[in-house]
C-alpha cells in the first residue's frame, strides 16, 4: 500500500526533475550573455552619438566646460573595454574577440584626437575672446580712420571664424600688416595682432582635427560587431531550440499524468462526500440546540446594532465588555479588536481620574445625570467631538456601566460654519476697501505710462525722419557712432528700441487694466475664438530674456489639433505670463528646468495648460492660499500677491480653472483647464 501511495509522488518529481533541467537548456547562459552584449553595444553608440555632440558644441563655443565631454569619453572607453573583456571569455568566439580589439583600438584612438582638439579649442577661444576684448577697447579710443580698419578686420574676423577659407586669411593677414604700423606705438595692437594670427593659424587645425575625430569608424565597428554577435549566437539558439521541443514533450507527459490522477482522486471525493453528508445531519442537529441558547443574545444585540449611536459598555476596571454595531460604524474598531480593551484609549487627552468621574456620574439617574463632553479617537487617529450619557447596571453580583456615545462634529460643523461667515462679511468689507485703493493706485500709474506712450510715438515718427539724413550722412563720411555705438548697428536697433519702449508701456496699460477688473469688473466685451498654442507662443516671445536668464533647459510640448476656444486671448496671455514668472523665479539655479505642456482631458472635454518647474515647491499649506488677493511667500523679493489672484479671476470669468500641485524641494505644476465644447470639429481633432 505504501509502495503503491509513493508511486505517483516519484513519477511526478522525476518529471518535474527533466522539465527543470531542460528549462535550464533552453534558457541558455550565452542567450543571456547575447542580450546583455547587445544591450552593451546600443549603449556604446548611444554614447558615441553624445560624445560627438559635445564636440560640436564645444567646437561651436557653446559647451560651457569640458567635463562632459570628458567624462562621455571615459564612459565610452569604459564600455568599449568591458565589451572586451567579456568577449574574451566567449567560447569559439575569436572573431568576436578581435573585433572588439578593433573597436577599443578605435576609441582609443579618438579620445586622442579629442584631447589634441580640447588643447587647440581652448587656445583658439582664448585667442578670439581677447581678439573681442582688446579690438573694443581699440575702436572706442581709435581715430575715425583707425576705427574704420579696425572695423574691416573686426569684420573679416568673424567671417573667417564662421567660415575659415583661405582668402579670408589672406585678406586677414593684409589688415593685420597695416595695423602693424600703428603696433609700433602701442602694446594692445601688437597683442591684436599676435592674436589675429593666431587665430588663422590654429582655426583650420581645429577643423582638421574635428574632421578627423568624425572620420573614425567606430559606428562601423559596431555593426560588424553586432553582425558577428548575430551569427555566434544564431547556432546557440538552435541548440536551445531543440531543448524546448524537448520541455514541450515532457510537459505534455506531465500533463496527461495529472490527468489520470484527477480521474482518480475524483472517484475517491463521491466516495468522501457520502461520509461527509452523516456527519453534516449530525452538527446541525448540534447548532439547532446552541441556537435556542443564543436567540435570548441576539434579540439583545439586535436592537443595539440597530441604534445610530455608540453603545459601549464597560466593567468596574474600566474595560469594554460591550461594542454594538454603531460603536464601529463611529470609531472604525472591530468588536473583536476593542473587547477588553481600557475605555480611556476611546479618547484623545483623558484626565487620569476620567473614568472615576464617569462612574460617579453612572450612579445618578438616568434622566438627571448631566451630558459630558470630550473629544474621542477614530481608529485612523483623527478626532471629533462626542457627547456621553451614562447609566449603571449589574449581572449578578457584577457591576456595569454603559455609555451611549453621540457624535456631535456636525453641530460643531455648523458652529464654525456660522463663525466663517461673519469672518466673510468681515472680508467683504476689506475687499470693498481695496477695490477703491486699488482704482487710485491704477490712476496714478496709467498718468505717467500716456506720457510714455504718446512720447515713445513721437520718437518713432522722429527717428523715422532722421534716418534718411543719417544715411545719407553715413554714406558721406563712413562710419561714425550715436550714444557710443557704431552708426551702422544702431540704425536697425534704435527702431527696435523705441518699439520696445512703446511694447512695454503697452503691457503696463494692459496690466492695469486687469487690475482695475479685479477689484471692479467691467462691462463684458465679444469674446472671439483663439488658438491656445498661439497664445503660449505670444506669452513666450514676451518673456524669451528672461527665460534665456533663469534656465537652460526650458521645454514645450504643445499638442496638436487642439481645438479652438473662445474668450479673451490677452487675458489668457496674461495669466500664463504670470505663472511663467513665478516658476522662473522659484529656481534655485539655471540647471533646473521649466516646461508648458497643452493636451485634451476626459476625452477632448477639457483642455489643459500645465506649466510644471524643478523650483523649490511650495509648503501644503500654503497651496490653498495662492490665489488669496496679497497673500504671497516672495515678500522678500517684493512680491505684491495679486498675480495670482488676478489670474484666477481672469480665468473664471472666462469659465476656465487654476490649480496646483507642488512638492517641497521637487518643483511646482501649475494647470490651467477650460471647458471645449464638443462637437463635430471637436471631435475630428481629438480623433487625430
């Protein structure tokens, strides 16, 4: 019988033994080490790609330092000999060995040539930012004519710089012999012109040398690698192919074995389920009686689990002894878990001598004992006030106390309701206050900024007519400067100043107008339909400087087809303006990065502008507060506290919302969402 009961188990661990050993086959180390090589050779030319562009940059000038450049470089090397190293140990895999020497070999090689390019860049930026320095310095103090030859080679410089050509050189060279009669009288022309030369020596080095970093094949090496590395592991993949045929059978064998078995198992459960059926006519003839014992309970605790309130009973020594449903439904404990468990952790802050207050209140009678008022404990540690009544009673020669606890937070609730509202007439009046502070200070400014504007219009149409005598005057005599700067620079950007001036007043005339409709809302104008892509990109052109001042790394990502909304374009502008500002100023270095996102919500019915920062966040109290009229956490800086709140305003007067969410030390998402009306065009676009 023993031999028979052992048999199945030995069949089945023998086959569960050959399914894991050929599991083991089939999942062969070497497809492992495949997949991990592969991995490894995407990441070498991943790395190759990043180490180029950082060599552009840094050839364009625009890398700040060379840590990056040199720690993309190490990477790549530290990659390319780990690859090595791992192949060497591949079986049958010479090829493979020898080529990853290749591809090391090559990286070795352009790392080199970076090093020699890293030494030339440098001295080549250093050469042109001293070209830059001194020849300013020059042109400022030189004579009308020494400026003009200051100003061609200045000129043919730059020119070279973008574009190093031989005839440029040559051209270079002539000025630089001309200035080499005035050198003799001064150190700084004798430096400019050491520097010149320098510089159309060593440019086209660089260039050679960048050529050549560009020109190594380690893409190529990598793909003659990954080629061999497919064809290796093509032959260990048929090996392990044949293994899973073999996983396959013997599951199949497995299977049908359980089969049987359940047959039998089954056979042997009718047999069960007979006994099973005389031994169930037996219990329950055992619980009829115990349910005679305990319906006198039931009734009892029925009609205490029927009560709303709290009915807790508890012993002499202050233990709970009774726990009716309403007693869980209020605190959240179940009776199992309190049964037996001191009363006094019911509440928040008991006195010592509670419970012996409470059982001399228990033997007063019923209807003339006073209520108590405490503050208990929910099981989640949140508090709320209660009401207790108290009544004694006894069982045999024990005595009880039981508690019928009221929750009271809702009359509480309407307690504080009523305080809120007088606090909000309070700050009705305030507002009413500020609406009338707020039109004399927008008055104030809006005097001075006519001014500005009417001025910045005359200087436009000023300007305008002076040109064509400047011009004829510059093409008299040659270049001359107006307010310290070459005539020919200022010719184009005294225009663009005065329009700056005249866009600036505007803004300020705009501002103050919002202002004026937040303390005192004006007559509603037509609302007209508008892109909110093109009002992002308005609010972005407005603050480009100071983007390009607070960070680098500054990111859009505007859907497409987004379907138009109709409001009031400037308004909208306007709040995204200012949530722009304060996620550029609440970054504590340029490192950190900002970004505006647009997208459709709960499927195309909302549309969302998120403006998202890598700031300093903001506390979880203070979230609540922000749109607050001069509540603000920039008092330091000057901050007023009405850019937010008059955003908010906008926003709702045109049916859209402003929310935030922030965490401390992690940044700060602003979103700004409106309401699209759907439709067929809607619709089409959310489609896309």
């Amino acid at each position: 019988m023993t031999a028979i009961s052992w048999q199945p188990r030995l069949i089945v661990a023998g086959l569960l033994l050959a399914l894991t050993y050929l599991w083991l086959q089939s999942a062969s180390p070497e497809l492992e080490r495949r997949n991990r090589l592969q991995s490894t050779l995407r990441i070498i030319e991943l790395r190759d790609a990043e180490l180029m562009r950082d060599i552009l940059l840094a050839r364009a000038g625009l890398l700040a330092n060379y840590d990056a450049l040199t720690k993309a470089g190490q990477e790549l090397l530290r990659l390319s000999q780990s690859l090595q190293t791992e192949l060497q140990t591949v079986e049958q895999g010479q090829l493979l060995g020898n080529l990853a020497d290749q591809l090391t070999a090559t990286v070795q090689e352009r790392l080199g040539q970076i090093e020699y390019l890293k030494s030339d860049n440098a001295l080549l930026r250093n050469s042109v930012m001293s070209f830059d320095e001194i020849g300013k310095t020059l042109r400022a103090a030189a004579k009308p004519g020494d400026a003009a030859k200051l100003g061609n080679l200045w000129r043919l410089m730059f020119s070279f710089m973008d574009s190093p050509q031989p005839e440029l050189a040559v051209e270079i060279q002539q000025e630089l012999d001309r200035l080499a009669g005035l050198a003799a009288q001064s150190d700084d022309y004798r430096v400019l012109i050491a520097h010149g030369r320098l510089i159309i020596d060593v440019s086209p080095k660089v260039d050679s040398l960048l050529r050549q970093i560009i020109a190594q094949p380690i893409v190529s090496r990598v793909d003659d690698l990954q080629q061999a590395l497919r064809q290796y592991s093509g032959s260990v993949e048929q090996q392990a192919e044949a293994y899973r045929l073999a996983l396959y059978l013997v599951a199949v064998i497995l299977l049908a074995y359980l089969l049987y078995q359940f047959v039998m198992l089954r056979a042997n459960t009718l047999a069960l389920r007979k006994v099973h059926a005389n031994l169930q006519q037996e219990t329950n003839e055992r619980l009829q009686a115990e349910s005679w014992l305990r319906e006198s309970e039931a009734r009892l605790r029925a009609i205490t689990d029927s009560a709303h309130e709290a009915i807790v009973s508890v012993d002499m020594q202050g233990n709970i002894v009774s726990w009716n449903q309403g007693a869980q439904l209020m605190f959240g404990f179940p009776a199992g878990q309190m049964l037996g468990q001191p009363f006094q952790q019911l509440l928040a802050n008991p006195s010592p001598d509670f419970f012996d207050q409470i059982r001399e209140a228990g033997e007063i009678n019923r209807l003339t004992s006073p209520m108590l008022d405490s503050i208990a404990l929910r099981q989640d540690s949140s508090e709320f006030p209660v009401e207790l009544s108290l009544s004694r009673w006894t069982r045999g020669t024990e005595h009880y106390l039981t508690a019928i606890i009221r929750d009271i937070s809702v009359r509480k609730q309407l307690e504080q309701v009523a305080r809120q509202q007088e606090l909000q007439l309070i700050q009705a009046n305030k507002m009413t206050a500020l609406g009338t502070l707020v039109s004399g200070v927008a008055h104030e400014i809006n005097n001075p900024n006519q001014l500005i504007l009417f001025n910045s219009g005359l200087l436009a149409d000023i300007w305008s007519d002076a040109l064509e005598v400047l011009e004829e005057h510059y093409q008299t005599a040659g270049e001359f400067a107006l307010g310290g700067l070459p005539y020919s620079e200022m010719r184009n950007s005294a225009a663009v100043l005065i329009r700056d001036v005249r866009d600036g007043a505007k803004r300020i005339e705009r501002i103050v107008a919002e202002l004026k409709h937040y303390a005192r809302p004006p007559s509603s104008e037509a609302a007209v339909s508008f892109a909110i892509n093109d009002v992002v990109a308005r609010a972005l052109a407005l603050l480009k400087h100071l983007l390009d001042q607070k960070t680098r790394h500054f990111k859009t990502d505007l859907a497409e087809g987004l379907p138009e909304l109709r409001g009031k374009p400037q308004q909208v502008e306007q709040v995204l303006v200012n949530l722009l500002i304060n996620a550029l100023e609440a970054l504590p270095d340029p490192e950190k990065s900002v970004s505006v996102t647009t997208k459709l919500l709960n499927d195309g019915r909302q549309l969302c502008v998120e403006v998202r920062d890598e700031g300093i966040g903001i506390a979880a109290e203070h979230i609540q507060q922000l749109c607050d009229p001069f509540f603000t956490t920039k008092q330091a800086n000057g901050g007023t506290g009405l850019g937010l709140a008059i955003s908010a305003s906008l926003l709702r007067a045109q049916g859209g919302s402003l929310s935030f969410s922030s965490e401390p030390g992690q940044g700060t998402c602003a979103r700004v969402i409106f309401s699209v009306n759907s439709g067929p065009a809607m619709a089409a676009n959310h489609a896309m």
